[in-house]
C-alpha cells in the first residue's frame, strides 16, 4: 500500500496532472491500496491543500483498492477535523502520528488517537514514525486501544528503533491479532516480513522493486526476494542518510525521472539536497533494479 507522493509546480502549488500520471500508473501495478504519509510531505501542506489532496485521491477510480488518508495533527481538534473530511471525501481507512512538536504522555497520547477513533466510522492505523521525527509511543498505548476498539478499528504502522523487536513486542502484546504494517521505504521488509506483518507502506519511487520482494516472499521463493531486496537495501540506505528530507528528495528525483511529475520541487524549508555525486550514486544502483 504505497504513499502518494505531492507534486508540487513551479509557483509550489500542488499540480493535478502529475498526481493524476502517478496514481494511473500505480494503479496499474499490483497493488491493495494507497495512502498518504509523512512522505506525502502532508506537514508542510495547510489545511485546505490537505483536505484537496485527499478529496482528488478520493475521486480516483481505485476498484476494490483502499484509500488510507493521513490525519495526525498538531492538536487533537485539528486531527479530529482531518479525519472526518478524509472520511467525507472516501477515505476507507486513516492513519494517524501524534504530535511531533511536543511529546504527549501516555494518557494524552491515549485521548488523541482515541478521539479520533470516536469521531469517524473506519480502521485507524496508529503511526509511530518516531523512528524519524516524534517521541516513541510506549507499548501500553497502543495496547489500550487495541484492547479497547478491536483489531477492526485499530491497526499499526511501527517505525520505532530497533524496528525489529519493537514489531515483535508489538505483535506478541496483541496475541498476534493486531494488524501490523511495516514501512521502512523497504529496507526491513525481509525481516519485518518473518515477523508477521500484514502488509508493507513503502513511497511510490521504487514500488515495483518493493512489489518484487513482496511477491517472491508470499510465494515462499526466499532466495529470489533476497536478490529483489538487496538493490532496494542500497538505494533506502542512500536516502536514510538525510533522514525525512533524503527519502523526499529521491522520491521527487525518481518520479520526475519516470516522466509521472513535471518538476523535483519539494516544499520548502529543508535541509538537505541531492549532490552531483548523489546522483550519480543513485543512477548506478538503479541499474541493478529487477524491473
């Protein structure tokens, strides 16, 4: 189920058409759904780019494909409001990372997730990105809900370190009922995989390769998701050395390099930018891509 990533035109406004080429093409691959993300670049969107963002992807003709829309928010009132026009705008499912600019205690990080579970009638899939921004939400939480609301109606996205054992923890808290989605850009897929997961949420710049490594693990060939996984491993550790704004800048790079996005523009302000020599990195492992 892959992120969306936002094109952006010249004058930074969001551009339809090239949302318009990515979701055909990657509706045309194997895919169970899509959603929106920390890679969607949602936090330096306002409000109402939000909301239309989630209002086009809405209106795409999906068939029996998810629509997953990322709400998290800042305040529990403004998560809440993202939810219910996501729902309006027919999102199946939403996903949610607690505030990033302040750390909430538990009962507080408990209330957020919960009102936003009360205020609309689909899954909510609790996101722990603290594995790049945010405080790490503690495994009492995420049983409480569980516990509360049901594996119909609370899902998780881990992305706490170490990534293994905290899915592992997570999993077995749950008695293995829990439905828990990895989304490391792909680069613990094989580990994450052993451990149970439901499924992966990668970004859409090196989807067909993620589906590769999918594939050849459901069909038991091992061996052959290896092969698919290593290339995958090199390029997400190329974009994890700048963190969130790596994995934007390649992702950008790569859908522009695919023809779906007229520019590379990301929204402004970020810290890191591709080199001469990044590039030129990223070219030569794309090389030894499976597709």
């Amino acid at each position: 189920m892959p992120v969306v990533h936002t094109p952006f035109l010249a004058d930074d406004s969001m551009d339809y058409a090239s949302l318009e080429r990515e979701m055909q093409w990657a509706l045309g691959l194997r895919i169970d759904g899509f959603c929106t993300g920390m890679v969607s670049e949602l936090q330096r969107l306002t409000a109402d780019e939000r909301n239309q963002l989630h209002q086009w992807l809405g209106e795409f003709d999906r068939g029996d494909r998810c629509f997953v829309a990322s709400v998290g928010a800042e305040s529990k009132m403004a998560a809440v409001e993202f939810a219910k026009s996501a729902v309006d705008n027919g999102a199946d499912a939403v996903m949610a990372i607690p505030p990033i600019s302040v750390a909430l205690s538990a009962v507080e990080l408990h209330d957020y997730f919960a009102a936003i579970v009360q205020a609309i009638p689909v899954p909510v899939i609790v996101q722990d990105a603290s594995g790049y921004v945010g405080a790490e939400i503690p495994l009492r939480v995420s049983c409480q809900l569980f516990e509360k609301y049901g594996s119909e109606r609370i899902m998780f996205k881990p992305e706490a370190n170490p990534l293994g054992t905290k899915l592992s923890a997570l999993r077995d808290a749950t008695q293995g009922q829990a439905a828990i989605f990895e989304g490391s850009g792909g680069i613990s897929l094989m580990d994450s995989y052993s451990r149970g997961i439901a499924g992966t949420i990668p970004g859409m710049e090196f989807l067909e390769q993620v589906i590769c490594v999918w594939k050849a693990l459901e069909s038991g060939d091992v061996d052959a998701a290896y092969r698919a996984w290593f290339p995958l491993c090199a390029l997400v550790s190329l974009q994890l050395q700048a963190g969130l704004d790596g994995f934007l800048a390649v992702e950008k790079y790569i859908m522009q390099r695919k023809g779906l996005f007229s520019t590379d523009r990301r929204r402004q302000p970020y810290e890191w930018e591709m080199d001469k020599e990044t590039c030129l990195e990223l070219e030569r492992l794309l090389r030894f891509l499976s597709h």
